[in-house]
C-alpha cells in the first residue's frame, strides 16, 4: 500500500482481470511486505488465489496540478514489485 500511496480506508476499485468483476471497497493493511492482496466478505467470491487484479484509487481535487500518478506492476509468485 505504501508504495501505491494508498492509505488505511481509502477507496478502491479491484477489477478481477481474470473473471471480469469489479468492486468496489476500502484499503485494509496486511502484513507489511507479505505481497498478499486479500479480499474478505462477500468480496471473497469475486476473487480467487491465482487471478490477475487491477487496483484503482480515485483522487477529488480542485487543484488537477496535484494529481499524482503512480503505476505499479507486481508480477510473480509473491507478488514483488518490478
């Protein structure tokens, strides 16, 4: 989450990649560098070990100059930035 920049709470859009759901949820913080990405609840049907997802988090401004963008690709078995 760190290196996404994604806090604690924050809104996000998980699209499954692999089986073409989306939802829509908050951040919850796991063990810090595990790489796990974890659904819970009801999410958990959408999302199985093994499928592709797209994390996206959504910025309200009235400033556009603020806007940062951070792209990340995590690859692998234990999903490590690269």
């Amino acid at each position: 989450m760190e290196a996404a920049d994604i806090i604690e709470g924050e809104r996000v859009l998980v699209a499954n990649v692999t089986k073409g759901h989306r939802m829509e949820t908050y951040a919850v913080p796991g063990k810090r560098g595990s790489g796990i990405v974890e659904t819970s609840g009801s999410m958990s049907h959408l999302a199985k070990v093994g499928d592709v997802v797209c994390i996206v988090t959504f910025t309200m401004t009235e400033n556009p100059d603020e806007i940062k963008k951070i792209d990340l690709n995590l690859h692998g078995k234990n999903n490590r930035l690269e």
